[in-house]
C-alpha cells in the first residue's frame, strides 16, 4: 500500500490539490459559488476538510506575500529557531509539511468561516460514505496518500520551489520542467503572481510573450533537484524566505499605486526618462527596479 500510495495517490493527491488552486482564484467557473463546489468536489479525494481554509489562507498570501504575521505561508519562528539548515532536521521538517500549514493558520487565531464550517460537514460526509464502501483500509489509503504526496514527493517540491531563496534577491521561482505537463502548470509561479487571473492552461504563454520578464529570472527545471538542494545545502532551511514588516508593505503598495496612476494619466501609455525624473522609460526599469521586483 505504502508504494502505491506514494506513486499514484501522492500525485493524484497533488493533482486535486492543484485543481483545489485553480477553483481558489475562480478559474474554474465564471460563477463564484460553482467555484467553491469545485474546490468541494476536489476535496473528496482528500479526507482533511482543507479546500475552504487553503481558499482564505492562499488568498491572503497573495495579499501579504513575505509580510511576517500576515502571510500564512511563511514559516513561524520556532521553524527557524529549531531547524535552521541542519539536514536531517529539514529532511524531518519536510515529512511533517502536511501539518505546518495548520499550524501556521491557526497561529493567526482567526475564527472558522461559514464555509470553512461547511467543507468540515462535506468532507466528514464523505469521509464516512468512503468507509462505508471501501472500509477502514480505503480510507486509510488516501489520509497516506495526502500525507506522502504533500510531504517529500517531487509533486510537492513545488512548495519549495516557489518562495525559497535559492538565489540572493529573488523572492519567487517559476519551474518549468515536464512535471508542469502533469501537475497543470503548477510550477509557473511567476507568472501566477503576476497575473492572478489567467488560468493554468494559458500561463507557459505568458512566458513565451514577455521572455524579457521571465527568461531573465532564475528559475528550476527539476523538482527532485529542488528537494535534494533544499534538503543537503546547509545554507538553505526555513529561513530561506524573504520577509517583510507590515510598514514597509503598505509602503510599497502605495508606491505601486501611485506609478499605476502615473502611467494611466500618461496618453501615450508610456513613460520617458528625461535624466532628472526617475520615471520608467518604456523598458519598464528604474534604476534597475523592474516589474518582477515590484508587483
């Protein structure tokens, strides 16, 4: 059992996790509400009521990226404390990944929503009608399953992947690899942060018309290299991540706002350097501050 559900539960389990992304941002559906039944239907696969609480959590990691306290998926501070880059420990914090999301949630000490309560019902249900018809084993099955395929399983490197700082200075890493052809292009995570909006199928294109933001950038071909990097180099840990305060956030978000603004009024749509005014040119630099480092 323990074989099978490491090479195909584990991946079908990341696989539903993936589909669980895509209905979170309502890429799935134009209906809202035939979004959150998709990220329900996907959780059936998955015996923890997760779907809802990854909508909220995922939601606000996008809001707060790397701001300590606010982004769900940063790493608490006793992870840093007690793993640091030692490699067995990160080998044994890694296994444990399953359950570092609940606790870095409920270290928020947010109430449970309405929906949230509801994914509880579901899945209980239906963890119920999966004893019912495939017994204690069919249901032990797939919590091995969710706990391999989310723990160290290249499906799941690209929890990895994405925000730890392999390089000095870059905060996020797309993958693109053949394991995108699998995992619905999961790994195209620049992108994704870039524009929220386009759904799994149609981010490889995003890449292919703006190389100049993308091919620039480092970037991993190989999940089981990220794995065997993250895990060996002892520079590499739960500290890896860049953070931020909350002060230096807003500040940056207003930044943001106001170069929007500027470049709206502009009638041309585009900005020119006149030498004094440190206004984008139509590179889209300033200074060596470029799109990928702002937004």
């Amino acid at each position: 059992m323990l074989l099978v559900a490491y090479a195909y539960g584990g991946t079908v389990t990341a696989i539903y996790g993936v589909i669980i992304h895509e209905a979170t941002h309502s890429l799935t559906h134009a209906d809202p509400f035939m979004n959150r039944m998709c990220g329900l239907i996907a959780n059936i696969g998955i015996p923890v009521p997760m779907a809802m609480s990854f909508r909220r959590h995922h939601l606000e990691h996008h809001t707060y990226q790397g701001v300590t306290g606010k982004d769900p998926d940063l790493p608490l501070e006793w992870e840093y404390d007690l793993i640091k880059g030692n490699p067995i420990k990160k080998l044994i914090w890694m296994f444990f990944y399953p359950v570092m999301y609940v606790f870095r949630g409920a270290a928020q000490g947010k109430m449970l929503t309405t929906w949230e309560l509801i994914n509880w019902a579901f899945t209980a249900a239906t963890d119920a009608l999966v004893y019912i018809y495939c017994g204690p084993r069919g249901l032990l099955y797939l919590f091995i399953s969710l706990w391999l395929g989310y723990s160290i399983h290249p499906g799941a490197a690209h929890f990895i992947q994405e925000h730890y700082t392999f390089d000095d200075g870059q905060e996020t890493y797309s993958y693109y690899g053949s394991g995108n052809t699998l995992m619905m292009n999961i790994g195209y995570h620049n992108e994704h942060h870039d524009f929220l909006r386009i759904p799994w199928s149609r981010l490889p294109e995003v890449r292919r018309l703006a190389p100049e933001f993308y091919d620039t950038l480092k970037y991993h071909t190989s999940w089981f290299a990220v794995l065997w990097y993250f895990i060996t180099d002892t520079v590499l840990g739960p500290q890896s991540r860049v953070a931020r305060s909350y002060e230096d956030h807003t500040k940056a978000r207003k930044m943001v706002r106001q170069l929007k603004e500027q470049d709206v009024a502009n009638e041309s749509g585009n900005w020119h350097d006149d030498g004094n005014s440190g206004k984008l040119d139509v590179s889209g630099t300033k200074n060596g501050f470029t799109k990928e480092n702002c937004c």
